[in-house]
C-alpha cells in the first residue's frame, strides 16, 4: 500500500516541501518556493537522497535526505558537509 508523507522547512529565506511516497518503490519529490527541483527513486526501504539548488545569490545546493523508519518516515535538510541536518516538519495536507 503507498502512502503520502509531506514535510516542509524555510531555509536561507527559501521554502522547501518535500514530499515521500513509500511502497514497493519510494519516491521522494523536493519543491523549492513551489517549483520542482529534485526528485529521487529507491526500492524498499532505502534511504532517499536528492540534491537541490537554492535560488540564492550565488546559488546554493542543498541535500533533502528521507529516512525510512517505523511509523512516518523521516526528512533532514542537509546544508553543508559540515553544518547539522535539520529536520523538516512533517505537515498533513
């Protein structure tokens, strides 16, 4: 049975939703101010990765992470190589 999870942070003044679709195959969808711009597949239960690019000045590519667990499955924004993952709130639509 698929199910929908969505999850949203501001970032960098930057609104970002992603969405995670879990099933036989996942699907993670990341918008960034309302425009797809990263997406990414995986069978089972694997963790989702996908890259996206902040319309900053200069532009800044940040890492959506979702992480399957018991329950609702988990989204972390990751900035940098070095800074902490935040952790995106899940929303009920």
């Amino acid at each position: 049975m698929r199910r929908r999870h969505h999850f949203h942070i501001d970032h960098l003044g930057h609104s970002v939703t992603a969405t995670v679709e879990t099933g036989r195959r996942s699907v993670l969808e990341v918008l960034v101010d309302g425009k797809e711009t990263g997406y990414a597949t995986a069978a089972g239960d694997r963790p989702l990765t996908a890259a996206v690019e902040l319309p900053t000045e200069p532009p800044r590519t940040v890492t959506v992470r979702a992480v399957h667990g018991p329950g609702v499955p988990r989204c972390l924004l990751l900035p940098d190589e070095d800074a902490e993952p935040l952790v995106m709130a899940p929303r009920a639509y």
